[in-house]
C-alpha cells in the first residue's frame, strides 16, 4: 500500500528526531526527498501546527528552506528558525544551514540581530529566499563576474544591498565560510560593491577579517578582482598598500 501524504511527512519528522538525539542523519530523507519536496507547499493542510513546525525544524536543519506562502505558515516557519538558532555553527549532520544565511533570511540568529532591519515577514522572506538562491546559484566566479549587469539591477535596492552588506560584517571567516572560495559568499560582496558607501565598508571590512586568516593573500587579490568587476576603480587604492605589503614579505 503506497504511504499518504501525510504519513510521508510525519516519517520525515519521525526519523530526523530520532537521528538527532545521536547527532546522525535520518535515514528517510536522501532516499525520500524526491517524494517530500513536492508536498511542503500543502504542509499546512497536511500536518497539524505543531508537527508543521517540527517539519520546519528539521527541513532548516538539512539546509532547506520550504516554499511558504501565508503568514501562519510563516509563523510556524519562524518558530522553526528560532529552534534552529541554538543549533547552528554545528555543521552536518547537526545542522547544515549556513548562519550567514539565517541572518539574511530572518534577521537574526542566537546572537545578533541585524541592526535596523525590519522584522522578518512572509513577505520579506519569500523575496529574501529568491535572491539567496541567486546569489547562491553559481558553480564558478567567471560566470558570476559575466552577470555583473544582473548584480546592477539587484544592487539598485539599497535596502537590499544595505541588508547583504550588514550580513557580511558579521561573518566570522574562519567560522562561517566553507572555503575562501566559497560563492555565495563572493556573490554578496559583489552585490555591496554595486553601492559606494556600502561598498566601501565591505572592503574595509574584509581588509581588517582577512589578516586574521591563512588566506589573507587570496582574499585580497580576489577582492581586487571583485572591486575592479563591479567598476569601483576608486576603492582599488585602497588595496594598493596591503597587496604591496604582501608582495614584499614574499619577496
């Protein structure tokens, strides 16, 4: 007998919880997932509030953001993030969710806020989560870098612009990135520089984290490149001292 779709779900909820008290990943999502993505958008009229949250907790947990589309959902959805706050930083298979990300869909996390932004809504997240996925959406930087019109239209919110760039000012890079690499990452620094005074504290930002890190010389030759893409030719001097500085201590 083929399983409901309510069923399906509460399985879902039922294996994560299990696997979570051994600090392990369910076994029913990555033979499953092809079968519980379809059913989140109608996961309010499948799933009591209650167990809908506890869907939310463990969907952000694995790093997946479900579709939401009124604000009761977006309540049990936010419920679900608060939970999950205690959690991050713990990495897979605790939890996958990036803090960076949660900061920037939600506004905040177990320990900032991000300072004047408006309260989360469905709304906002619902526009939050389709630039994410943008932002998120690249496999290399030249192929980010050749969309830099599409990051002009994007930057011209400043609010949106703004809001990428408080996030950023509270990455820890040590903590936060997988990799110096990492895209999305790049992809919301560029998005900052499309704006001059944002752009400018971006920079500044990263010449001061990035001391403090093994990859110091990469960052900055990457910031380099990303300055002189978005067309910001007036905050290359200030990466002049500090790239000379680590040519010389090479040298």
């Amino acid at each position: 007998m083929s399983q409901s779709p309510t069923d399906t779900l509460e399985q879902f909820i039922q294996d994560e919880a299990a696997a979570l008290l051994s600090e392990e990943q369910g076994s029913f999502y990555p033979d499953n997932h092809h079968r519980i993505h379809p059913l989140l958008a109608k996961a309010s009229k499948l799933l009591p509030p209650a167990q809908q949250t506890e869907l939310y907790f463990h969907l952000l947990r694995l790093n997946v953001c479900p579709p939401i589309r009124t604000a009761a959902e977006f309540d049990a959805l936010n419920a679900a993030y608060t939970r999950v706050t205690a959690l991050i930083g713990r990495g897979y298979p605790v939890c996958s969710l990036p803090r960076p990300k949660g900061l920037f869909l939600f506004g905040r996390d177990a320990r900032d806020a991000l300072d004047g932004e408006p309260s989360a809504t469905q709304e906002a997240y619902g526009k939050l989560l389709t630039v994410w996925r943008y932002l998120d959406g690249f496999s290399h930087m030249p192929g980010m870098l050749n969309k830099k019109a599409r990051f002009a239209e994007l930057g011209a919110d400043f609010a949106l612009a703004e809001r990428a760039t408080k996030v950023l000012l509270q990455i820890r890079l040590a903590q936060d990135l997988t990799s110096a690499t990492c895209l999305w990452f790049w992809a919301m620094v560029l998005l900052a520089l499309q704006s001059p005074p944002l752009g400018a504290r971006v920079v500044d930002w990263l010449l001061r984290a990035a001391s403090e890190t093994p990859d110091h010389r990469f960052l900055l030759e990457n910031l380099a490149r990303y300055v002189s893409a978005a067309g910001r030719e007036d905050l290359l001097s200030r990466l002049d001292g500090p790239l000379k500085a680590l040519g010389d201590s090479t040298g």
